[in-house]
C-alpha cells in the first residue's frame, strides 16, 4: 500500500497485470450532485401529466393481432392509437403475422399486395420471434394455469419469452399480470 501511496479506506481500480492501478477521486456529495441538475430544469411544460402506458412503450412490448387489426380499421381513434404505439417499435410473433394475414384477405378481402405492403411496415417497427417448441410448451402451460385458449396462449408465450414487459391485446383482461413479468394492457380503454 505504501509503495503505491494509497491508504486504508482508499478506492482503487483494480487493474491486469502491466497496467496501473489508479485511486478514483472522492464522488461528489449528494448535496453537490443534485446542484448539478438544475440547469435541467424548465424543460418538462408545467401542464405536464405523466402517461405510464405512454412512457413505457418501447420495444418491450407485445402486440396481439386483435390491437394489430384495428390499423384498418374506419374508428380513427383506434387506428391512430395503434400507430401512436407502433411509433416507439416493439415485438410480434410469426403467428400475429398469420392471423393478420387470415383476417384481411378472408374478413376483408385484402389482396396479399396490400398485405404484404402493411405487414412489411409492421416488420419494419417491430421485432418478429418465431414459434417454436418452447413457446408451444410454455403456451400449454399458460392455457391451463390461466385458463386461456391455446390461441391466446401461445401469443401470452411469445411475449414473455421476448421478454415483454407489456402485451396489448384487447380480448384479455386488462392488466392482468402473467408469470410476475407480462402486463396484459387494453390500449383502447380511457386512460
């Protein structure tokens, strides 16, 4: 310790062989940090309301293909929702990709032009995640421990093993919780 002119209570960076070990510098004092952030201030608009769906839109999110499906639909709100969503990106699974695609060319009479035009955006923002075996696993247990459709089920499973924080759909229930980690969020409710 002496050779290096450190002493009891020092902070050191520990470094590899051949590289010098540095003393960091005493950390400011909570007092002085917090000073600090005031030439921050006057940014956030005195009318200013925090929105935790708005805020926690990002890519850990999930969007089921009935939130998906309203981006065609005629109630503007809803379809403006939907974008105002998708503009912070977030996450689909091959099967949103494929019931999309069921809906609109046999509900809606789409041509695949058409949908491959929309779902090409839709890849564009967001993540796509295969299905696989382990999200069938999962979906199984899902279905049979919150008594979903194997459906429903298997989109729940996506989700989480994204990792999603939060998965819109509109024909679960809301806010429900799913294994301690996946908030089911209708975004058409008044918030």
């Amino acid at each position: 310790m002496e050779a290096l002119g450190l002493k009891e209570g020092d902070d050191i960076n520990p470094a590899r062989r051949g590289q010098a070990v540095t003393r960091n510098r005493e950390a400011p004092a909570t007092k002085e940090l917090l000073a600090r952030l005031r030439k921050f201030r006057g940014r956030l608009p005195e009318d200013f309301k925090f929105d935790r769906l708005e805020a926690n839109a990002d890519a850990n999110v999930f969007f089921d293909t009935s939130v998906l499906l309203y981006l065609l639909s005629e109630d503007a709100k809803k379809a403006d929702r939907v974008e105002a969503l998708l503009q912070n990106s977030g996450n689909v699974s091959v099967q949103v990709l494929n019931e999309f695609t069921a809906v609109s060319r046999g509900k809606l009479g789409m041509s695949f032009a058409e949908i491959r035009e929309i779902l090409a955006t839709v890849r564009t923002v967001c993540r796509t995640h295969p299905l696989m075996v382990e999200t069938h696993d999962h979906a199984i247990e899902i279905a049979e421990r919150y008594k979903f459709s194997v459906y429903d089920s298997v989109i729940v499973a996506s989700a989480y093993l994204a990792g999603c924080k939060t998965l819109y759909a509109e024909d679960l229930q809301h806010l429900q919780v799913i294994e301690g980690q996946l908030t089911i969020i209708t975004p058409f409710l008044p918030r």
